[in-house]
C-alpha cells in the first residue's frame, strides 16, 4: 500500500501559501457546518505534490479521519480510466474509433430514434446513421440517465428498471442489451447528453479483448501505472480504510446512503461509475495523462492517443453548453468542450470558473472531482464522499485553486 506525501514546499512549487490556506478554510467550512464528513485535497506541480490536507471523518459514526490513503468511491471519475481502456485497444488496431457500435455489440443494429410522443404513444423512426464507437467516448450517441426526468426517453429507461443505470441484479452484459432496445434521444454525432455510454464502451472492451473488464482494467492499466488500491471492489484487508457514503438530505445535512456494492467482487462492473481509488493511485493516472501516456518508464498510451483524449471532440469546436441536451444548457457548461470522456476548457473567458485554456477533467457523483492544467503542469484532486442535492463547491474550489498560482 502506498499513500501519497507532500513532497515540495509549495513555494518552490509556484503556489502562495496564503491562497492554499484560504482553499482549505474555505472548504472545512463545510465540514464545520455538516455538509461534507470530510475532504482530501491535492496539487501537484511537475508531477509532484505540492499541497496535501486531510480534514474531517471518513467516518462519522465512528469517528474515523480522512487520511492520506482513505478509499474512495469515485463514482463517474472512472470514466477516463474506461476511455484509455479503449484507446488501448484502438491503438492495437483491436477496434476503431469509427466502428460502428454493432460491430462489437450487435445489439445496437439498427437504432430508433425518438420522433414524439410518449409512454404507450411513443413514436420513433430509423436514425439517420449508426452509433459509432467514439460517440460512446464523446456522449453523443443519443443514450441518456433514467434520472434526469426531462425527456419521454428518459421516463422509458425508468420504466425498464434504469432509474440507476442498471436493472437489478443485472450484469454488464444484460445491462447493455436493455440499453440497446432504448430508442434513441437524438441521432448520433448531432448533440450531447451525459449517460450510460460508458457502461457500453466497458462492455465493448469485454467483448473486444475476451477479458472481464475488471481484469482488463487490472492488467493494462492499473497494475502497469501502480494503482493497487483501485478496483471494482476493496480487498478485506482494505475495507476498514473506505469512506462511508452519505448523501444530503432536504435540510442540508448528511446521512448515510446505499451505493453501489464494493464489498466483494460486483455482479455489475460499470465502466461508468464503478470503481474505488485512494489519492495516491489517482495522482498517478493524472499524471500519466499529463504526461502523454507514460509514467515512471511505463507506457500506458501513445502521446497522440492522450492529445486525442483531451482535447475537444464536438463537431466543429461546440461547446456543451450549445451542442448539449436542454438538461445540459446551464452557465456551468458554457466555454466547455468534450474529449474522451472528459471536459476540455476551450475558452476560459467563458467559463464559470477561472480556467487555463486546455484544462481538461471529471467529477464523480459523490463529490470527487480532479482536473489537470498543462498550461501549468498542475493536477488537482478533490476527494469527499458525499451525493448532493444543492450542495456545488466545485466552481468555489477552481476560484481557489487558480488563485494559488502564482507562476
């Protein structure tokens, strides 16, 4: 097991105490009041770390702290570890991005798409293309949540047991083929709309590679890169370190909540959303990234494979906020483009919160968040196990982090 450490000063790294000091005050706020059970936040600069604090309980019944080598749920963050899983393959000429999507996963032959109505008087009509593989990667095949109550589309996914992505009891394979008799939102490649599409790439690798995801995920990219906290589930010897999940209430506090099962190997491993890591191993795959694909004498992916990844796919330079789906057109998403599976800053006049052009990254549903700024060879993580209701520290936390640069 390792655990991550401070290793520069932040001065010698470029970063003002001061500010530093006002971002960790700023968030233990929030602890103080309830709201979060704890935090652990990290910067790094040249790869190393730089600033380090762990505040509050990882456990509140029984009062255990956040520590440098807590286990965390990092829910949607596992997306980008999905996304070099399949450039891997790309790379080894396994499958490519221009695949249509029932090359791999015959299912999703002949898509419908939404043409009005709803329920029972749902109307559809054939799409105008197929879905290919990098509309998976760029979210912008027409799938969508359950959860998001806004489209007749989005109610059917409910009705067919996908209020949370996953039919119970289901595996990723059943999982995948009930998406694939959903109609469509949208033809593919035409808008954006944040969904399920990961859990349909990480069955693409199953299928592609002839290994369980969880093995794949093992052998080409976590065991490589040193990330031996990380998986689909937490080794007994490992679970008395996990975080307990809460969730907010209406009042604005906090109260344990159900998540996806990590005791134990999973029936359901979702390449979307399933995966627990601690600081240290994620510090060590954004710094791949960053990197171009390689880390300690190790490749992971090709420099171009990450250039591709992290920078803006949406057709001719879009940006979220006016490619996305009506759920998607808020001021969070306005100066945002999309990569493989993570947002790229694409005009930081724009952006709700101060950005350097380039900066790409993701958040997970339990409050977890990192981005990596190549500008300034800076990676950030944010680390708290929290589901919110109104709870948005995340444009408060980039303020803060931008104004600790100092060069």
């Amino acid at each position: 097991m390792a655990q991550l450490r401070q290793e520069v000063d932040p001065g010698e790294a470029g970063l003002d105490v001061e500010a530093l000091d006002r971002l960790d005050r700023h968030v233990a706020h929030y602890v103080a009041e309830g709201r979060l059970p704890g935090f652990l936040v990290a910067l790094s600069r040249g790869g190393r770390v730089a600033h380090l604090t762990t505040h509050g309980l990882r456990d509140v019944a029984a009062g255990l702290p956040v520590e440098a080598d807590t286990l965390w749920r990092i829910y949607s963050m596992t997306k980008p570890v999905t996304a070099v899983a399949v450039l891997l393959l790309a790379e080894e000429g396994r499958l490519s991005l221009d695949d249509p999507l029932d090359r791999h996963l015959p299912a999703f032959a002949d898509p419908q798409v939404y043409d009005g109505g709803s329920g029972a008087g749902m109307r559809t009509r054939p799409a105008a293309g197929p879905i290919l593989v990098r509309h998976l990667l760029t979210h912008t095949a027409g799938l969508t949540f359950g959860f998001y109550h806004r489209h007749p589309v989005d109610a059917l996914y409910r009705e067919s047991g996908l209020e949370y992505s996953v039919p119970p009891g289901a595996d990723l394979a059943e999982t995948v083929e009930v998406y694939a008799r959903m109609p469509l939102q949208f033809d593919p490649g035409t808008q954006w709309n944040y969904s399920v599409a990961s859990n349909a790439l990480g069955r693409v690798v199953e299928v592609v590679s002839g290994q369980a995801l969880d093995a794949f995920l093992a052998e080409r990219i976590l065991r490589p890169l040193g990330m031996t906290d990380t998986g689909f589930h937490v080794a007994p010897g490992q679970a008395y370190r996990l975080a307990e999940l809460y969730g907010e209430t209406d009042e604005g506090g906090i109260e344990p909540v159900p998540g996806l099962p990590v005791r134990g190997r999973p029936r359901f491993l979702s390449g979307s959303g399933g995966l627990v890591s601690s600081a240290y191993d994620f510090h060590r795959f954004m710094e791949m990234l960053r990197r171009g694909g390689e880390l300690d004498g190790v490749r992971v992916l090709s420099a171009e494979s990450v250039a591709r990844m992290t920078s803006n796919q949406l057709p001719g330079g879009a940006v979220l906020r006016s490619f996305g789906a009506p759920v998607h057109q808020e001021a969070g998403n306005d100066g945002l483009g999309f990569g493989f599976n993570v947002s790229v800053v694409t005009d930081p006049s724009r952006t709700l919160a101060p950005s350097s052009l380039g900066t790409y990254g993701w958040t997970g549903a339990a409050t977890t968040a990192f981005w990596v700024d190549p500008a300034h060879e800076l990676t950030v993580q944010f680390m708290s196990q929290v589901r919110p209701k109104t709870l948005k520290i995340f444009p408060e936390l980039r303020r803060l982090v931008h104004e600790a640069l100092v060069d």
